[in-house]
C-alpha cells in the first residue's frame, strides 16, 4: 500500500475512531443531564371507596349530631311548656282557694255580726207589761198599714219605699224597739211563737229562723202585712195566700 493511502486510511480510521470515542465519550453526559421523567400513580378503587366511606361517616355523625341537637331543643320547649302549664294550674288552684277562705270568712263575720245584733237587740229591749195585745202591738199594726201602697225596692229604708225587713225595723222602731237590719237577724231576735197562737204585731218570717228570706207583720184575723216585691209592693194578704215557715215575738 502506498503512503498516501495509509495516511488515507489512517486518517479515516483515526476520524471514525475519534468520531466513535467522542460519541461514547459524550452519550452517557447526555444520558445524566437530561431530566428523570416522573410517573404518577392513579388512586386504587380501594382508596377511593375509604375515601367515600369516610365521608359519609362525617356526614352520617354531623347529621346524627345535628338530629340530637333538635330533639334536645324540643324536648326543652316541651319540659318547658309543661312546668309553664303546672305553674299556672298551682296559681288557679291558689287564687280559688283564698277566694274560698275570704268567702268563708266573710260568712263568718255576717253570721257573727247577725248574732251581736240579736244579743243587743235581747239585751237593750224593753218589755212590755203584757203581749202585743195592747197599745205597742197595735201601734206596730198601725205602722205598716199607714205604708200600704207603698213601694218596694231591695235595699230601701223608708219614705214611701221599703224592703221587707226595713219595713218591719221600722214598725219597731215606731214603738222604741230596735231590730236587726235584715230578714235572717229579726226571725231570731225574739222568742219563736206558734203560728197557731199568734198575736197581732207578731214577725213572720218565711225560711229558717237565723237564715229567713222574708219578713212581715202579723195583723190578726189570719192576715199579714209586708213589703213583698216589686210587683206589689207594700200589702196586706191573707196567710193562706203564701204560708210562713214561723213567727217570733220580740215585746
């Protein structure tokens, strides 16, 4: 072979060579230089259904709270509701009975003062000599036929108008008798009498003696005289007409 084409030769294969190592020499560089690719893995189903599961426990216990919270709430209002409606019930039944006390006491102190006036009509009357078949009981008979005619109203006291009790205080009063204001005083403010032995000027009275409703005055002959009601008002009727429960005799 010729010298040049050993130098050919040679200088090829020495570029081919250089090319070679240069390459080999330059590859791996490359290799560390460039960048690692990075893989992500997809979640399993596995994690995701723990995911989900725990979810739906956090919002099972938020709505179990959420639940217990309202019951508690409204169990409140209830229990308060009711002591609300036993406290009022306590008051009602409070407030009836010191109504109940004071309308007891009230009876208590009408039938105490009731029996004072009969005491003091007992004890400050004056007898007289004998009945009322004289000049008092005539004086009272007197009395209340003058007011014939008269009217009636609940509660007067005279002057051309009377009830049936101040009527019959009057016509005592007329002969220097006090008497109890009402019915129930004057039936007891004297001694009870028969019907059968009456004596003119005698007070009648219809109910129980200490509780009577009505009173008037007896005239004799089976007649009374008393203020009866609106309708009539002051008058005279025969005992048949509407028969007393008892009489009693005050003179």
């Amino acid at each position: 072979m010729s010298r040049a084409g050993s130098l050919i030769r040679g200088g090829v294969l020495t570029g081919v060579v250089g090319s070679v190592a240069v390459t080999g020499a330059t590859t791996p560089a490359s290799a560390d230089e460039k960048p690692a690719e990075s893989t992500g893995e997809l979640p399993t189903l596995d994690t995701v259904l723990a995911h989900s599961a725990a979810r739906a426990a956090e919002a099972t216990e938020a709505y179990v709270s959420e639940t217990q919270i309202q019951d508690e709430w409204q169990q409140a209002r209830d229990r308060a509701a009711t002591q609300a409606r036993e406290a009022a019930a306590e008051r009602r039944a409070e407030q009836e009975e010191a109504e109940r006390l004071a309308r007891e006491r009230e009876e208590r102190e009408a039938a105490a003062q009731a029996q004072e006036e009969v005491t003091a009509v007992s004890t400050t009357a004056t007898p007289a000599a004998s009945p009322l078949t004289g000049g008092a009981g005539a004086a009272v008979v007197n009395f209340v036929r003058a007011q014939l005619g008269d009217a009636y109203s609940m509660g007067a006291t005279g002057d051309n108008v009377w009830d049936c009790s101040s009527l019959v205080q009057a016509a005592y009063a007329s002969v220097g008798v006090p008497l109890p204001r009402v019915a129930a005083s004057q039936s007891v403010a004297g001694t009870q009498v028969s019907l059968d032995a009456l004596l003119p000027g005698d007070i009648l009275y219809w109910g129980g003696a200490g509780s009577a409703y009505h009173v008037a005055i007896y005239t004799g002959n089976g007649m009374f005289i008393g203020a009866q009601n609106s309708s009539t008002g002051v008058v005279e009727r025969d005992m048949g007409w509407d028969s007393p429960s008892g009489a009693v005799r005050v003179l």
